[in-house]
C-alpha cells in the first residue's frame, strides 16, 4: 500500500532530496531578499550568507529527519 511504498528507501530519499531542495529555496529567496535591500553585497558578506543558506537548509532537514 501507501505506507509501504513511502517507506521504500528509493521513495524516502527522493523525499529528502525534494525536502532539501524546498528548504534550500526558501533560504535563497529570503537571501536575495535581502540582497534586493543591499544588504550582504560585499564579495565575503555575499559568501558568508550563500553558505549560511546551503548550511541552514542541511540542519533544518537534519532537525527535521531527527524529531
């Protein structure tokens, strides 16, 4: 049935990879957000905040898998 095919580990890993993409979205959006008000233009600021996004998406779906 359903529960059997989401707990497939095929279908559980292309779960977390689409979860991963939507948080990863969702941080760059609010990251060019904030670009869009010249803020974090400079060239380390701009890299520091590009690894914050890529960062905050792995923990937030760490969080997430854990609890």
């Amino acid at each position: 049935g359903t529960a059997a095919t989401l707990s497939a580990w095929p279908m559980r890993l292309l779960l977390l990879g689409l979860t991963w993409a939507l948080l990863h979205h969702i941080f760059a959006g609010i990251r060019y957000l904030a670009l869009d008000f010249n803020l974090g233009l400079e060239r380390e600021a701009a890299r520091r905040s590009a690894q914050v996004v890529i960062g905050g998406a792995v923990a937030v779906l760490v969080l997430g898998v854990l609890l």
